[in-house]
C-alpha cells in the first residue's frame, strides 16, 4: 500500500489525515483475522467517504457504474423496475410497463425486503440490487412487503428494453404521452411521439394529456428539453451549489407549442427530473397539474469518472423551479390535488366529478387519467367539482 509514501512526504493539515487514513489502512490489511484485497480495502474506503453524505451520493465499482449506464441508456437483463433505496428498504416506484416485473405482479410502493431469501439488513442495499440481474432466463425471488403482507414473486429475468415515451390518441383532437424516465434521447423520443399524434389526428392536437406517473427522474439535460416543448421564453430550472445560483435551463422560442392544452399527471412516484418538468409548466402558467404530491428530491447528481472504471455519484446542486421554490423533501403540490400523497386512488367519486364525460375504454381503469381528459375540456369546472368533493371529505377544510 502507499501509506509509507505518504507519511514520508506529505506535510500539511489535509496530508496529516490521509497519514492517518493510510496507517489504519495498512493495519487492517497486515493484522485484520481475515485476509482482504487491496482493491476491496480501496473500495470499501471510498464508500465510506460516502456515507456520511445524503442518501444520492455514492461510490460505484466498475461493474455497478456500468450496470447503470446500461439503465440509462440501452438494454439489460434483469426485472425492469424503477426503484428508490430508503428506509431500510427498496421502495419499487414503477414497474416498467410489459416488464418481466409487470407480468409477475409487481407493482408500485411495493418494498423490496429480499432477494433469493436473502434479507436487506443482512446484505444491504447495494448487494440485494447487483443480485436481481443475472443471466437471461433465470429466476430471481423478490420477497415484497405490500401493505401488512410479505410476498414472494418469482421472476423470469430477461432483456429489458428501456424506451422512455409512450403515447396514444384520445380521440377529440386530445392525446396522451407518458414518460417514464428522462433518458439520454428522452427529448427525441417525445418529438416523434408527439408528430406521430398530430399526424393520426390528422392535425394540431388541441389537449395533451404529459403522464409523468411513477417518472422516478434521469438526466436533467433531457428534463428541460422536454420543459422547452411547451415553454418559449424564461428559467426553466436554476441550480444552487456552492457558487451563486446558475441558470440551468432557459426556455427557446424555436420548436415551441404554444397553442396545445398542457394537463400534467402527477404522483408520489415522480421525482427529480419529473419534479423539473412539472413544477417549470406550472410556474410559467403553462400546464396544470393533476394527482399526488410528488416525491420532492429537488438534488442534481454529476458522475465523476475514475480512473479505473468505478465513479463517484456526488450531490453537486440543489435546484430550483422558475418562482424560486425548492422541493427537496416537500415535492410539489398539484393544482388539483386528487388526495394525500401515495394515495391509491382519488379520495372522492370519479363519477361524480366527471359529471359524464366520455372516456375511451382502455382508460376506464385509470381514474386520474380520466380526470385529465376531462380538465382539458371542461377546465376550472371539473376542478371546482374535484375540490368540492373533497372539502366534503375534508370535514368542510380547504382540499388544498
């Protein structure tokens, strides 16, 4: 190891602790009961420098920093969900849709315990992570405490095919364009999908229906080109670091709908980039939002490469919305709030509120998507039902 060199030469403050560092380093290597690599040793080390740190920043080994450039941006073989690691658990934000995840049942807020009987608070949650992918084919058990129940789903691992836009036409010159995380061609994808949707409708869409559901974040650069579709002047996310607050986006006139009706879907799910997205449209007056409180993780990570192929994954920033508000830990609230964060379902009659409105049947089990439709029809009518129906709930209180 280098701590001889280091304590030979090093002078100063910050070198005395890396003498120390380096000194308790070199005991554990020559004297712990155990022998242990160097590498391992270096490994754990930098991980360490980690933890006391928020829960976003950590140290990736080679293998790991290349699992997740291959979930953001090709194809893999594992399970196919979206995830955050807190409390003690792997919280399953959303499954991804026709995943193997999806097709074994499950399903979003579900909490990762185990994998293969092999419990979190005995390998933690990084090693439970490296072991849900694996070979083509092959079984892995998620064991899933869903409400008061622990169950077992096996899972069939295969290829995982990571496209970000889904969209659809729903009818009445209205459409629907779900994005379930901002990828490195997020942007791409959600310019075609949406010509695609003027071209079936055989012209401008006059309503989109931005489904940000269970969208758990991704690259911010991506986050605020999608912003930009809709947006032609203005911030569209400031950052604050250690420096002085920084632009991070500004809107563009070129490319920009002005015309189309925006409603945003959101939910306990949507974080990071989403949040970006939502709370821009929201302050520009752009788009309304419809649903849940979001998540609230307002932070930007920066990769840091290293030179053996592991990285550093480092909170550099806290962002901000257009207004100024900071959503870290708070999230955002929707102009039309359907219920309590992580509800499962509006807290309220869907029929009453949609007062009839038509909806097409494959939307008859999406209650918060009917409910989009229908705002961009009827407006401030359904979200005055919407929040009449819920100060009745409410004990006569504001609904929001």
């Amino acid at each position: 190891m280098s701590g001889a060199a280091l304590t030979a030469s090093a002078t100063g403050e910050p070198y005395e602790r890396l003498r120390v560092f380096a000194e308790a380093l070199s005991l554990i290597e020559s004297r712990y009961v155990d022998e242990r690599g160097a590498d391992a040793l270096v490994y754990d080390a930098i991980g360490g420098l980690t933890q006391g740190l928020d829960d976003h920043s950590v140290f990736m080994d080679p293998e790991r920093y290349r699992e997740t450039r291959e979930q953001t941006s090709g194809e893999y073989y594992g399970v196919g969900i979206s995830i955050d690691s807190r409390d003690g658990g792997i919280h399953v934000l959303q499954p991804m849709d026709g995943s193997p995840a999806e097709e074994a049942g499950i399903l979003s807020g579900d909490v990762i315990v185990a994998v293969d009987g092999v419990r979190i608070e005995v390998a933690g949650d990084d090693a439970l992570l490296s072991k849900i992918k694996g070979r083509r084919g092959s079984i892995v058990v998620l064991t899933v405490v869903r409400g008061e129940k622990e169950l077992d789903f096996p899972v069939r691992r295969d290829q995982v095919r990571t496209r970000s836009v889904e969209s659809r036409l729903l009818g009445d010159g209205l459409g629907w364009a779900k994005v379930s995380r901002f990828q490195r061609r997020t942007a791409d994808e959600l310019r075609r999908a949406l010509a695609e949707l003027k071209e079936t409708n055989g012209g401008p869409l006059t309503g989109l229906v931005l489904d940000l559901r269970g969208n758990p974040g991704g690259y911010l650069n991506q986050a605020v080109a999608v912003a930009d579709l809709w947006l032609s002047e203005g911030i569209i996310v400031s950052t604050v670091g250690r420096e002085r607050p920084e632009p991070a986006g500004r809107a563009r006139a070129s490319g920009t709908d002005r015309e189309v009706g925006v409603v945003v879907l959101v939910d306990g799910g949507s974080a990071s980039a989403a949040e970006i997205v939502a709370g821009a449209l929201q302050d520009h007056g752009r788009a309304k939002l419809i649903g849940y409180t979001t998540w609230g993780k307002g932070s930007v990570q920066q990769f840091f490469d290293l030179p053996d192929g592991s990285a550093l994954k480092l909170t550099t920033a806290r962002y901000y919305t257009p207004s100024g508000r900071s959503i870290h830990g708070s999230g955002i609230e929707p102009d039309v709030s359907l219920g309590p964060r992580g509800g499962l379902g509006p807290d309220f009659d869907v029929e009453v509120a949609l007062a009839g409105a038509p909806s097409p049947d494959w939307a008859a089990g999406d209650p918060e998507l009917r409910l989009a439709m229908a705002y961009l029809v009827e407006g401030e009518a359904l979200a005055g039902r919407v929040r009449g129906l819920r100060t009745v709930l409410d004990g006569g209180a504001g609904a929001e």
